[in-house]
C-alpha cells in the first residue's frame, strides 16, 4: 500500500499494535513480540522489562496499526565495569524514509542488568513519535554502537491527554502568537545563531512544539532542521519537512505563514537542566518553539 506523509503530532484515538502483548500498564502497551527479534528481560531496579537487541546489521521492525504514538526506550550494551560516556545514534525510518532520529550519549546504569548476561547498560534514552492511520512497518536501525537494547511500548486505547504546563524561554530572540482554532499559543523564534534557551527541572519529559515561518519566497515543502544541545553536548538532532498550515496564523508577525506543527519529546533526567533549541536547517529563516512539561504526577516510567 502507499504509505501517507508521517507527522509529529500526539493522536489520542483508538490504538492497535500488531505482535503487542497486552500487557498494559497505564497509558502505555509494551511489545512482547517483534517478528525475528528475540526478547531480552531486562531488570529496572528489580522489575523486568522486556527488550530487544538491536544491531548495525540487525536492525528491529515494528508493524504498528496506526493512528498510534510509539515510545522507545534505549539503553546501550556496555562491557561490565565500564565507566566510559558512549555516544549513539537511534533512527527510526518506514520505507527508506527517516521519521526520527536520536542522537544521544549515556553512561552505565545502576539497579539495571541483563537476564543471563555479565554486560553492563547504559542509562535509558528515550523517543516518542506519532504513527498516522493505516498499516506500518517501521524500522529501528543502530549507529555508534556494537549493540543496543530497546523496548517499544505505543499508547494504550484508554489514553487521555496529559495535562501539561507551558514553559518561558530564558531568552529568545522575539516572542510570537499563533492563533488556531479558539486558541491563541505563545511561541518563541529560533533564529540562525541565536537559539531559544530553556531552564527546565527533571525527571520530566519536555515536549517542544516546533513550527517553520514561511515567507513570501517559500513554496511547497521545506526541509527544516532543529539540534536540541544541553551544555555542548547535542541530545538530539530532529528533521522533519514543513508545509504551510492552513488553519493557523500568527496575529503579530504579519508577513509570515507557520507551518503545521511538529512535535518532539525529550526525557529528562533528575537535576536542572540549560537547554538550547538551535535553528540548523534553514540556513536564512525562523522557526518558532513552544515548550511545556507535564505537571506532576505519578508516571509509569521505569
């Protein structure tokens, strides 16, 4: 069949996973099964979790019926003892085509070993990214590493949106309203250069709502690229391709047209957090950000 356009953004409608077990917990239905991958219990401060070895050439595929949101949790194979900081890459990719990429770099984890296995893990890494209606065989591929662990949940049937609190940037070059719907949303600009800068406190998963400004000159789609980087270091790479939206407006930046929104999660570990959204892609241009974090709660993460 011919595969639609993927977008970022958080679908919160009736969910099925082809190969996944119901083994519900919470919001989140965890895969059991992937077809020609063998699962690997892993165990999270004593509490096993199912995952999956995955390789530069043994990569792992997902079929997913969507519309459905897929969280993957990452955690890299370490020789046993090791103290060294290992930099990796996961992309997730549908017939050649990219639809996320995480550019991450860990150390090994306490409380957290594999079944059977003297090998050491890293501290978990996460992603999540929406799947459209329809069939999907989805791809996890490896780079940077011999080998990692990754375990796949999608969100469950009964998921409800999570309240969220908006974040004010440190700084930015302007401030932007976008008006959709009844809503009018505060966005901040990410200009070449000149990122907009975060202070956010964790463990949380930050939630950025990412849109490209079109310009008179610009037509159909446009590749966009955004680097999310705490302290130097690069925690993720997003690339994604924008349209013009044709519900949404800015009412104080009249000679621009926003894009349909992209939506790009981030886990947070404990601690405060410098965080910088850099505008790599286009070179000439602005993009505009919208942070938020969910408020407390009791989550089910591991």
């Amino acid at each position: 069949m011919t595969h639609k356009p993927w977008k970022l953004r958080l679908l919160t409608g009736a969910l099925l996973a082809t190969c996944a077990a119901p083994a519900v917990a919470g919001r989140w239905v965890t895969f059991e099964r992937l077809p020609e991958a063998t699962p690997v219990t892993v165990s999270v401060s004593g509490k096993p979790r199912t995952y999956f070895r995955i390789t530069a050439q043994s990569p792992a595929t997902v079929p997913v019926e969507g519309p459905a949101q897929i969280r993957i949790t990452s955690r890299v194979e370490l020789a046993r003892g090791s103290k060294a900081v290992v930099t990796y890459r996961i992309v997730v990719a549908e017939a050649g085509h990219v639809i996320e990429d995480l550019a991450t770099e860990t150390s090994a984890a306490s409380e957290v070993k594999v079944t059977g296995s003297s090998a050491a893990l890293g501290k978990s890494r996460k992603m999540t990214f929406d799947v459209p209606a329809g069939a999907h065989r989805i791809t996890l591929s490896v780079a940077g590493a011999s080998a990692v662990l990754v375990r796949v949940q999608q969100s469950g049937a009964t998921a409800v949106e999570t309240p969220m609190v908006t974040l004010t940037p440190v700084s930015a070059s302007r401030g932007v309203s976008v008006s959709e719907g009844e809503k009018i949303i505060a966005y901040y600009s990410a200009l070449p250069g000149r990122p907009v800068r975060l202070r956010v406190i964790g463990p949380t998963v930050l939630e950025l709502l990412t849109r490209l400004d079109f310009d008179a000159t610009m037509r159909g789609t446009v590749p966009c690229k955004l680097r999310i980087v705490e302290n130097g270091h690069t925690l993720r790479e997003v690339a994604f391709r924008a349209t013009k939206a044709a519900t949404a407006s800015y009412t104080n930046l009249a000679d621009r047209v926003p894009s349909k929104f992209n939506r790009v999660s981030l886990q947070l570990t404990v601690g405060l957090h410098e965080i910088e959204i850099q505008l790599i892609e286009p070179t000439h241009g602005s993009a505009e950000i919208h942070a938020r974090v969910p408020q407390p709660t009791v989550g089910n993460e591991e």
